[in-house]
C-alpha cells in the first residue's frame, strides 16, 4: 500500500513528495551558495568574469535534456549531483591557478548546474498532479528561501573565523561542497519515477512555436530583467539592505500563499496581479524614490509578487503547459530568463550604477504593465473541469453540514 501525506489539503506521495524536495531544494540552494563562494573567492575577476557562471549554466541547461535521453531519469539526475560534488572540490583549488583556473571553475560550476536542472524540474510532471501543483511549489520554495539567511550566516561565520586567506577559501569551499554532497541522500528514498505515465518526446522547435508558450515566457523574462536590473540600481543608490530583507520575508510567505491560490482560482490571475502590483510599485517609487512610504510599499509588493512568480514560473506554469509531453525542454527553455538576466546585470552593472533613478524606475513599471499584455491573450492552465469539481466537492461538503443540522 502507497504511503500518504497530507499537507494544505492535498494528497502526494509521501517518497515522492521528500524526494522531490530535496532535490530541488538542494539544488537551488548549492546554486546561491555557488554565486556566495564566487564572490569570496574571486572579487578581484568578478565584475569581468562572473558572468561566465551564468552563460555556462544557461547554455548546459539547453543541452541537458539532449544528453538525458540516454539515460535513466535517476541515474542521470545521480550523475548530475555527483558532478556537482566534483566541481566544488575543484573550486577549492582552481582559482589558486589565477585568471584561467577562475575561468575553468567559473565554467564548470555553471556547467554542472545548468545540465540537470531542467531534468531535476521534469520529475514534476511524473510526481505531482495539476490541481496540488502550485501548492507542492509554494511549500519548496518557502524552505528554500527559509534557509537561505542561515546558510549565508554560515559562511559568514566561517569567513571570519579562520584568518588564514587560504584557510578561508578552503573552509567556504568545503561547506560548499558538503552540502551539495547532502544531495545525494535523496536518492537513498528509491523513488521509482520509471513507472510514471510515459510522456511524449518534443523538440525545441515545437516547443518555441507554441503560441502559449510564448505568451507566458515574454512576461517572465520581462520580469526578470527588471528585477535584476534594477536591484542594481536599488543597491548603487538607495541604502535599503533592512527593507531588502523584509522584502525577503514577504517573499518567502507569498510563495506559501500564491501556490495556494494558484491551485485555487487558477495561474494566469495571480500572475497578472502580481505583475499589476510590482509595476504599480516601481510608479510610487519613480515619484518618490526618497520617501520612506513609497519605499515601504514597494517592497511589500515587490516580496508578494517574487514569491508568486517565482513559484508560477518556476515550478507550475512550464509543466503545466508541457501536459502529457516531456517536461525537461519546456523547463529548460522557461527558466533562461533567470540566468540571462543575472549575467546581464552582472556584466553591465557599471552602467546601470549611472541611471538616474525616476528615470529607471518609470521604464521598470513602464515595461511591467506591457509584460501584462500578453498575459491576457494566453489561456488559463488550470482545467476548468478541476475548478468546478473542486467548487462541487465544496458545495457538497456544505450541504452536508446543513443537513446535519437539519
């Protein structure tokens, strides 16, 4: 008999559900603590060579589900790790080499991220159903970003603790490599994904041709490079490290909160909305940028709606629209606005430093309400036949309790 969990009102595998979990959640935050380690141990190369981090990531990410379909879903996404593990015992020792060991271990962090990521997001559509999608989501990625400050504080604990320069270095790398090493315990679960619904093979071309598809990718790379841009910006001229923080916090329970009401009352309104109060955000703040208020009202908004496109893009949307086919390129292609994005602003960042800020915040609601746009063409993902069983169900359980009163 199948172990069951139930959490927020819906029923998943229990093995499943942890082995899930813990994938993505150790994978996304090996990911931060990359970018955290690359920062340390290389600041004099960073505002030159950073960018390569995310290239490398985008570029395996496109390739990664090619490379997957020689093998089996959990030996490749065991391979995936491992490497993982691999290349954080290199970084220990490459960038000791100068420019071309930082570039090499730039490369190949990014590299052994990006080429199972979107096979690692795939086991959604095998291990979760549509109606408890968001609300699966919404629960990863409260943890991850729950954790987060706590591994930053770690590695700053570590960064003052030893002295020695080269003691430093080893002593955040081999955190680093620890925790992506922790990974590998997922796969002690023995989820079996092989028996899952065979879905359909697609290409990039089909995939890239869909007019949905398209529909909900512009608004999110939209999103995504104001985000990054324009939290340059924000840094470079508005001292808000304690509002950022908050901002942090409201994300991490929007994403509890937007999951939900993704499953509730379906995808496509919950991200306009969030799209809706984000732009309206930047507008207060491109008129007053130096005022507390419209300051603190930014970063509300700005936490719900991270929170909410986070899990929306990030976890239900691509799957949602993959439906019966092969996820691994549909995820792959969904989430390459966020590393285009980072290594953007990554690499033109003294630029963006120069901005005046109404300015630069009048084109951020600007370009938000038009993100909206396509939006309102794309068509809900949440069947329609789920809402209204759903509503039967609630009807039903009321009349229940009318006639146990009667």
């Amino acid at each position: 008999m199948v172990e069951e969990k139930q959490s927020f009102g819906f029923f998943i595998r229990q093995k499943s559900f942890l082995f899930l979990f813990f994938l993505i959640f150790n994978s996304l935050s090996w990911f931060y603590l990359a970018t955290y380690v690359i920062r340390y141990t290389a600041p004099e190369l960073i505002s030159q060579l950073y960018w390569l981090f995310f290239l490398a990531a985008l570029v395996s990410a496109l390739i990664g589900p090619l490379v997957a379909k020689n093998f089996g879903k959990m030996r490749f996404l065991f391979i995936w790790v491992l490497l993982g593990v691999i290349s954080s015992l290199l970084y220990m020792v490459l960038p000791t080499f100068g420019k071309f060991g930082t570039i090499t271990s730039l490369i190949l962090l990014g590299f052994t991220f990006g080429i199972g990521f979107p096979s690692c997001l795939a086991l959604i559509l095998s291990l979760t159903k549509i109606e408890e999608r968001g609300r699966t989501g919404g629960i990863i990625f409260f943890a991850i970003y729950a954790i987060l400050p706590f591994l930053h504080i770690i590695a700053e604990y570590l960064n003052d603790l030893i002295v020695i320069e080269h003691l430093n270095t080893f002593s955040i790398s081999l955190m680093f490599t620890v925790w992506r090493a922790l990974g590998l315990g997922a796969f002690l679960l023995h989820v079996d994904v092989g028996r899952a619904v065979q879905l359909k093979p697609t290409s990039y071309r089909s995939i890239l041709r869909r007019k949905t598809f398209l529909l909900y990718l512009l608004p999110w790379l939209a999103f995504c490079l104001i985000n990054f841009f324009e939290i340059e910006v924000l840094t470079q001229h508005l001292k808000m490290e304690l509002m950022f923080s908050a901002a942090f916090v409201i994300g991490c329970f929007s994403c509890i909160a937007g999951g939900w009401l993704m499953d509730l009352k379906g995808r496509r309104w919950i991200i306009i909305l969030a799209l809706v109060m984000l732009g309206f955000g930047y507008a207060l703040l491109s008129l007053f940028p130096l005022i507390l208020l419209a300051q603190v009202f930014y970063v509300i908004v700005d936490g719900i709606a991270f929170g909410i496109l986070t899990v929306a893009f990030m976890f239900v949307v691509w799957g949602d629209i993959a439906n019966g086919e092969q996820g691994e390129k549909f995820y792959a292609i969904g989430l390459a606005p966020v590393p285009i994005a980072i290594g953007l602003s990554a690499l033109v960042s003294p630029e963006l430093a120069k901005l005046d800020l109404s300015g630069a915040f009048s084109l951020a609601s600007l370009f938000l309400f038009l993100a909206i746009i396509p939006i309102f063409f794309a068509p809900e993902l949440l069947p329609e036949k789920v809402v209204k069983e759903r509503e039967l169900k609630k009807y039903m359980e009321e009349a229940k309790k009318v006639a146990g009163r009667g």
